[in-house]
C-alpha cells in the first residue's frame, strides 16, 4: 500500500468502504446468476439456438477470464478505487448495451464488453479491502464483505427470476445501472486510493495473446472451426512462451512447479466445468421440459446455496485438521451422484422427488470440495505468492466454465437447428453424464496430487477472488 491509508472497521468510513466494494462485486456476481434463469426467455424473444446461448455465456467469460490476471496488475499500478471506478463505468455502458440488444450478435459483444469491465472489477472489489484496512481489521473486514457478496450472489437467481417473470429478462440488465452508479459514488466519496510503487510494467502482450487464444479456442469449439482451434491453440502457446520469458509475467509460471498446486487447479477445472456446463443445462432443462417458471428454476437452487453458506466454514476448519487430500476426493465424487440424478429428471418429475434429492446431493459435494480446494492452493505456495496464486485459480475456474459450456453440449449431441426441446429430450442426460464423469477426473487428480498432510490455511468465508465464491454465486 503506497498510500499509508488506515481504515479501521466499525467506523462510518470503513463501513463505506465496505458497501461499495460488496456493491461493486455484487453486480458482477449477480450477473453471473441471474442470466442462467433468463436463457429459455432469450432463446423465445431472441430466437437464440442452443449455440447463440452458449455464446451468451461464454462472450462474458471469454474476456473475463483472459483479463483478471491483467485488470488486478492495472490496479495495482494505477490504483485500485481508479480501476474499481472505471469497472463500474464500463460495467454500466455494457449492461444498457445488453438490456438494448435487439439481436444474439448484439447481446454477444455487449457481453464480452461486460466481462473486460468485470475483469477491472473484480480483483479491485477484494485490493481496495485488503489494502486500505488497517493490518487488525482487515480479516474482519474481508469475511463481512465476503459474506454479504455471498448472500447477494445466492439472492440472484431468485430477484432475476422475479425480474423475467414480472417483466422481461431486459430488465436483469437494467438492473446493474442504479446499484453500479451507487458503488461508484460512493467509491468516489469515501474509498481512499491504493497503489503499489513497485507494481511491474502491464503485460500487455501476454493479455494480448491470451485474449486471443481463449477466444479463438472458445469460437472453435462452438463453432466446430479446426482453424480457428489451431489458431487458437497457437495463440496460446505463444503466451506461455510470453510468460516464461518476461520480466513481469501476469502468470508467473513457476507456480506450477508445486505438484500441488498444479493438482488443485486441475482438480478446479474439471470440477467448474462440469458445475458450469451442468448449471446451464439443468436450468434449461427446469424451465423447457418441466414447465418451471424462471422464479421457480432459481429457487430451485436454494438447498445449494444454503448448503454452501451454512457449512463452508466447517468443511474448511475440518480440511485445516485433516488435510485437503479427502475432502477433496470425497466431495467430486458426491456431486459427481448429483449430477447423476439431475440426468434422470423428465418430464412429469416432481421437486421433492427428484429436483431436491439431486441438488442437494449436489450441492452437498461442491461444499465439501470448494474451501478444501482453495486451502490446497493457498497452501501450495508462500504467503508472499497468496495473491497471484489465488487470481490464478479464480482464472482456472472462469476458463473452466467457459470450456464446460463450449464443450460438453456439443460432445453430448446437442442439435443447434433442433431447438431447445429436441434438443434436451435426446442430448441432456449424455450431457450431465458427462459431467458427472468429469467430476469423478476432479476426484482423481487430487487424490493423485494433493497431499493428505498438506499445510493449510482456514478459509471460513467463501472468498470471491477463490474458486470457492464461483459455486456460491453460480448456483443457478
């Protein structure tokens, strides 16, 4: 902190500093939620296939997940209520874009517009807590912001729900404007500015590349285009080559020396890509096959939320006495019989009988995989590299997710001119098979690779800048 700034929580300016970074944070995490309930009305009003859906997703992460790593060194550099201000400018512009969208090409861009305003966004939400806090009270002062950002994420997919049902899914758009212009007044009032005087230079070439690859490795797979995968792929090896060499790489990676942490990320990807390819399917599946209603498909998910808000402390103080190894075994394995049950749900299923034993089984697993997974990867490495290691697998969680959509629906079959109905009537329970299969891979990489003694650190909130928050504020 260059600054030499000093707020001390339960004071009228660190609760200040507090409502903005969980506004901030919040516009994010609620946009995460609240589109997956909005796809079935999208596809309707916008005659969107089971591609231009994926698209939907996939355009916000895309460019979400190529420029975190770039958007935390930003602020570091520039400083951080600067670049947190400027996330929620943008974030603003590209959410009236996505309410305005009068097509799927047009909602697509606005959408990639929203994850590069996101990528600003986000690691500032977590830099402006952690470094304008005094040393006494930051841990306090992280685990209020983390739980109210938490319970704004589980409120998502209900309040867009509503906001579908009442309205239009426009308004789940519209909706950003009013709580991000708050977050930036307020911001500009009372979040005093940080920076690092020893920040490096921007790799701007290594988010060039990576940009670059993901997206053309993402428009490949939904698009079925070999070249663009090549192109992609060699885009993506470029940026390794990038990273390897420079002096201020935005992924050092000497990181993946540590078995362990190599395994954990690994573990993240499988299971985040089921999670996410799963999430987008079963809430279409909800609302096409079985008649729900947007509100209904997002309380759905509630037995998962909860779940994950009651007992992720626990799981987490239980992992720091145990070790990661089991949990994290374990817990891929539970969501892995979820997902299984979630691919028989038809037609004529009722909520109690079917919906509510799968995600709670399911529900039941990411909570015992997710604060063990995220220890695993604070333990593998230095306080000093906590940090980096912890935006590297929030990106290894966004990419996954990307991938798990992009992917898993083509691989299961899904027909792109048969519309939804035919299409989750023959392909979605190969689809959540498949998923479940990955979780299972989750389950196996890190009884391979995590160690069963492995120094851990306690992770009693679900931390937004881990791959822990990713299952709070993606339920649904």
């Amino acid at each position: 902190m260059a600054d030499g700034v000093a707020v001390r929580y339960g004071t009228a300016q660190g609760r200040w500093v507090i409502i903005a970074a969980v506004l901030g944070s919040g516009v994010v995490f609620l946009d995460g939620t609240v589109v997956n309930v909005a796809l079935p009305a999208l596809s309707r009003d916008l005659k969107a296939s089971v591609r231009g859906l994926q698209w939907i997703l996939d355009g916000y992460l895309v460019t979400l997940s190529a420029l975190l790593l770039l958007g935390g060194s930003a602020g570091d550099r520039y400083g951080r209520r600067s670049m947190f201000v400027a996330g929620l400018g943008g974030f603003v512009v590209a959410s009236v874009l996505c309410g305005l969208a009068p097509g799927v090409g047009f909602l697509i861009v606005a959408r990639a517009l929203q994850g590069v305003a996101g990528a600003l966004l986000v690691p500032a939400s977590l830099s402006i807590i952690s470094s304008a806090f005094d040393g006494d009270d930051r841990g306090r002062a992280i685990g209020a912001w983390s739980g109210l950002a938490a319970v704004a994420g589980a409120l998502g997919p209900l309040l867009g729900g509503w906001l579908v049902d009442a309205g239009s899914w426009r308004l789940i758009f519209f909706l950003n404007v009013p709580v991000a212009a708050a977050a930036a007044a307020i911001a500009l009032r009372h979040v005093p500015e940080t920076s690092d005087d020893e920040a490096g230079p921007l790799d701007v070439t290594g988010a060039a590349l990576v940009s670059a690859g993901v997206a053309l490795v993402a428009y490949g797979l939904i698009e079925h285009s070999v070249v663009a995968g090549i192109a992609g792929s060699a885009a993506l090896a470029a940026f390794l080559l990038v990273e390897r060499r420079g002096d201020h790489p935005m992924l050092p990676l000497s990181l993946f020396t540590s078995g362990q942490f190599s395994g954990a990320n690994l573990s993240t990807v499988a299971v985040y890509g089921a999670m996410s390819a799963a999430m987008f399917l079963i809430t279409l599946r909800l609302q096409v096959t079985l008649d729900y209603s947007a509100l209904e498909a997002g309380a759905s998910f509630l037995p998962f939320t909860g779940l994950m808000l009651l007992l992720s402390a626990r799981v987490g103080a239980l992992a720091q006495r145990i070790g990661p190894r089991l949990p994290m075994t374990v817990g891929p394995l539970l969501s892995a019989g979820g997902l299984l049950l979630f691919s028989w749900i038809g037609l004529g299923d009722g909520f109690l009988t079917a919906v509510l034993p799968a995600v709670t089984l399911f529900g039941l697993g990411m909570t015992v995989t997710v604060a063990p997974l995220t220890a695993a990867v604070l333990g593998a490495v230095d306080r000093r590299r906590a940090g980096v290691a912890s935006a590297v697998n929030n990106v290894a969680a966004r990419l996954a997710g990307l991938l798990g959509i992009a992917v898993i629906p083509v691989v299961a079959g899904f027909d792109n001119g048969a519309g939804l109905g035919p299409s989750l009537d023959t392909a979605y329970p190969t689809a959540l098979r498949i998923s479940a299969a990955l979780c299972g891979v989750g389950a196996a990489v890190a009884w391979r690779f995590v160690r069963s003694a492995a120094p851990v650190r306690s992770v009693t909130h679900p931390d937004p800048n881990h791959a822990c928050h990713d299952a709070c504020v993606h339920a649904a």
